[in-house]
C-alpha cells in the first residue's frame, strides 16, 4: 500500500508543481508583453512628434500664407527655417484641440516650447505638460532661427 500512496503523492506534487511553473511563466510572458506594447507605442509616438516638429521646423504651413480662419496644416517658419512671427503668434493663439486635430494626434496631449538655443529662456510655452503625470512622453527638437537668433522648438506627445 506505501508503494501506491507514494506514486500518487508524486503525481500531485508533480502536478502542483507543473501549475505554480505554468502560472509563474504567464506571468513572466504577461509583463514582456507590456513593455513590447509600450515600445511600439512609444515608437510611434516619437515618429510622430518628429514629423510634426521636423513640419513646425521646415514648412510654412498649408496654404502658404494660412490664417487663423483658413488654416489646413499650420507652420511657422519660411522656407530657410526662419521663424515668422505672425505665423508663431498665431500658431500660439490655437487651441490644445485644434493643434490635436491638425496634426491627428488626438489620442494624445501635446506641448510646444520655443527657448533661445544659447541661453535656455523660453519664449513660448504653449499647452505646458505634467511630467508627473505622463505615463509615456516623447519629445522632438528642431532648431530654428529667430531674428538673428538660434532658437529650438520643442514638440512633446504624452499620455
């Protein structure tokens, strides 16, 4: 009867043993695969913020001479990089949602900051964001003349 008792004992340590390995390895699979899903997220969250900086650095904006009431895609600069200040006053004069929405980034909050590059004053600092609170943050830089100053914009995506 020992030899019986014996077998069945090892039968379930072997099979309480094979639950906890089973259990302990979804685990271990479950938190690959959130830090796999916040990489491709963040990825495609700094792709983004490039191409929205590199079109802010590098694009007048869409029409060429938009307005407040015309705009398609704004832009800030001329076509050598020169930051135009009607286009930056008006592009700071736009709402979180309308810049969310020219852009297609509505899934996201954004924040657009403009510092001189030589000494870190910061001459524009629209829709600031909360670094305490962002989960996930990717920022894009671009610089920029301003007058006869070298500036730098500064585009951020957070969630």
């Amino acid at each position: 009867m020992r030899g019986g008792q014996a077998a069945v004992t090892d039968v379930i340590f072997a099979v309480v043993a094979a639950i906890v390995f089973c259990v302990m390895l979804l685990i271990v699979f479950n938190g690959y695969t959130d830090r796999l899903h916040r990489d491709i997220e963040f990825s495609a969250m700094s792709q983004r913020a490039m191409v929205i900086a590199d079109h802010l650095a590098s694009s007048p904006g869409v029409p060429y001479n938009w307005s407040m009431s015309n705009v398609v895609l704004p832009g800030i600069v001329d076509t050598n990089r020169q930051v135009v200040f009607g286009r930056l006053a008006n592009f700071s004069n736009f709402t979180r949602e309308q810049v969310q929405s020219f852009f297609g980034v509505g899934v996201y909050n954004i924040s657009f900051v403009m510092r001189y590059f030589a000494s870190n004053i910061t001459l524009v600092n629209q829709w600031d964001w909360n670094r305490s609170a962002a989960v996930l943050a990717a920022t894009s830089r671009r610089v920029v003349m301003y007058g006869s100053n070298a500036t730098y914009i500064e585009f951020t995506l957070w969630r």
